[in-house]
C-alpha cells in the first residue's frame, strides 16, 4: 500500500499513456467510414470505443472524484446502458473530430494523474491506486475488443468460404495431467482485482483429466470431416437450433483460399492455417458439441483456474478457452466500482471464458481473471480445452 500522492511505482499512469497511443494508432490507419462501421451486430464500431473509454475515464476521475457536471450527450451516447449498439455508428463524430475530442480528453486525464488536485489524489477510489489500475485494465480490454472489429473487417476482404474440402490430418491423442482434487484456492484478493474475482476462497474440486493444451485445429479439422457440425446428437437442442439458424460449418476465423486450402482470418490480416495451433473462433455451442464427440467435457473455470495454478496448461495464452459454466458471483461478491461491471452478466447466459488471447493485454492476463460471453459468440478469440 502507498500513501496518497507517492508516485506510482507500477507506472500505471504511462501504461495507461501507453494504452491511449495504441488505439489512436488504430484508428488513424482507418478511414472514417471504417471508424465508424459496425462490422458485427454484437461489435460496436471501433470509434465507439474510443469515445467510450474517454468517457469512462472522465466519468471516473472528473465526475465521480472532483465533482465536475456530466456532459448527458456524451452519457447517451458512449454509456452502453443508454445507447443502443445499432446506432452507434450513426452518432459517432466524424474520425478526425473524434479523436481530437479523445485526445483533448486523455490529456486532460493525463495532466489530472500527473498532478492529481487533493480531492483526487485523497478520494478512496484512489487509495492503493485502485482508479488507475481499473483504467488500465478497462481501456486493455477495449483495445482486445477493437481487435475482434478488425478481425471481422479481415473477415470481409478473406476469400470465398466455400472451396472444396482440405484432407483431414492424422492427429494425436491429447497430452493430459491429473486435475487438483480436494480443497483449492481460488479468486484473487487485491487491488488490481474485478469485482468479479474477489474474494477469493477455497473451493472443492472432484478431480480428473484436464488437456495440456488446447484443442488444436487438426482437432478440429477431424471433427469436421467426421461431419461434426451435421451430427444432431453432439449439439444441445439450443446449440443445434442456433448451427442451424445461422449456417454453421466452420470456425468464425476460418476461410478457403483459392486453392482449397483453409486459411485463418486474424485482427492483423489473413494466414495459412497451422494445423498445431490452438483453433480460434468458435462459439460456446460448438466447443460443448466438439467435447461430446471426443468423449470429453468443458473444464469448470476453477479446475482451469487451479491447473493454470499449478503450471499444468501449456499453451495458454493464445486462446480464450470456454469453460463448462456461466459467470456467477462468488460467495461474499460486493458490486465495486459500479453495478453494472458484473451484476448484470449474472444472467447465467455468460459463458466464462478463460486465459486469454494472442491480443490480450497483460494487464488482464491472471489465473483469476474471468471473461465472459454469450453462448452464441464466435468473435472473442474463443477456442477451448477438453477436461475428463
Ligand atoms: C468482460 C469483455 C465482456 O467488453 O463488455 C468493458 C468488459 N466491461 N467495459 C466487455 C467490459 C465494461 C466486458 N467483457
Ligand atoms: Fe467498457
């Protein structure tokens, strides 16, 4: 703990700077149209974003701290509650007008960190610099979404999807460990924590197999020339009704090249698939679906959290990987700083996801940190690992 107005030894304010640099880079290498293009129906525009974070961080500091009136346009407009997401793109300002409303409004936040005035550097939000490292991590996971956006504007200039079939590799059985069993400890006590994570406790674990890594593209490769995606008895009746409502045959990320071969489409452009890399790009519902095939199951996040403990998961890191069960508060859960960062999400349709992605900041990367999204999302860099 450091008494209020020691400089902040973790560097928070130039990550944050840091933060702030790299998505204005993004957007400046995009025209104004693609700035504000909804690319996806549950993806805001990328300009969105930009606005959004701003907001949150002048919410935070200016309002919420200093008492400093809120601008109820702005609340409208970059508050998901108060906006709706299909118009988003319509009320954007223009890019460049954006991002010098952004940029006046950063460094104004930088100038406030830099030399916070008492009724900031004293407020209990403060304290342990719990603000700045919840900006940090908030603006981290914007930027990991800005990158979903561009991996479906990647998705618009791929190839057709629909050439003719790549032969199935020959694939090995899967690396496993023996899960923890017995008493665990899980969740994380401190500052930099969510809401969601806290507190952390001790929780019984049966036991089992868990995958050293996760499953891989070839996996998924033999799933599908073993006609996966058409055999009814691997799906849930809602998994099954949502394949069929929407035509899925393949991974988000996947897509033909002219030769036939299978490509992956990411945030920074198009590549051969890699047989051995964890695959990328499936929904909830296909991941349940690819267990039930190879007699396996979804980890519960805390056999995934108390083997990424023990340093039993290789490869992490590189996907986000579906657990078995929604997002649920832990016993003793407290809203902090808002209701809305978790409470909502409790709705037992936000399937937790966990590790991270190749795009993930390290300011969310922890064995405790919990993502969360609905069954039928394919955008978030989700992949899984099988568990027996
Ligand atoms: C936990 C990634 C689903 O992006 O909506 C960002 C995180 N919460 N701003 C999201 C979040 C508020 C959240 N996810
Ligand atoms: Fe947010």
């Amino acid at each position: 703990a450091r008494s209020p107005g020691d400089t902040d030894p973790d560097g928070v304010p130039g990550e944050l700077e840091g933060l702030h640099r790299a998505t204005r880079r993004i957007a400046e290498a995009l025209t104004p149209a693609e700035v504000a293009r909804q690319y996806h129906p549950l993806l805001s525009p990328i300009g969105w974003h930009l606005g959004h974070c701003a907001l949150v961080e002048r919410y935070w500091l200016r309002e919420l701290c200093l008492g400093e009136p809120s601008d109820p346009g702005q609340h409208a407009l970059y508050f998901p509650e108060f906006s709706a997401k299909d118009s988003r793109g319509q009320r954007v300002p223009e890019r460049d007008a954006l991002l010098t409303h952004v940029e006046r409004e950063h460094a104004h936040h930088r100038a406030l960190l830099a030399d916070p005035p008492p009724a900031l550097r004293d407020h209990p939000l403060m304290a342990d610099s719990y603000l700045l490292h919840f900006l940090h991590q908030h603006h981290a996971q914007h930027l990991e979404t800005i990158r979903f956006v561009l991996a479906q504007r990647a998705h618009r200039e791929a190839p057709d999807p629909h050439a003719p079939a790549t032969p199935a590799p020959a694939i090995p059985a899967p690396e496993t460990a023996a899960l923890p069993a017995g008493r665990v400890r899980v969740g994380w006590d401190d500052v930099r924590a969510y809401d969601n994570e806290r507190p952390a406790s001790e929780v019984d674990l049966a036991g089992g197999r868990i995958a050293r890594h996760p499953v891989t593209n070839a996996e998924w490769l033999a799933f599908m020339a073993d006609g996966g995606y058409r055999t009814n008895r691997w799906w849930s009746e809602t998994g099954q009704a949502w394949r069929e409502a929407n035509a899925i045959a393949a991974p988000d990320a996947w897509r033909r090249a002219a030769n036939g071969a299978w490509v992956e489409v990411t945030p920074d452009g198009v590549r051969p698939l890699d047989p051995d890399a964890p695959v990328m790009g499936v929904s909830w519902h296909e991941a349940a679906a690819f267990a039930a095939w190879a007699d396996a199951r979804l980890p519960h996040e805390h056999e995934w959290e108390a083997a990424a403990r023990t340093g039993l998961l290789n490869g992490t890191g590189r996907v986000w990987e579906w657990c078995a069960n929604a997002l649920f508060p832990y016993p003793g859960f407290r809203a902090f700083p808002y209701e809305g960062y978790s409470v909502p999400w409790f709705d037992g349709r936000h399937m937790i996801a966990r590790g991270g992605s190749a795009w993930t900041h390290d300011a969310v990367r922890r064995p405790s940190f919990r993502n969360f999204f609905e069954p039928e999302v394919r955008h978030a860099f989700t992949g899984l690992r099988l568990a027996w």
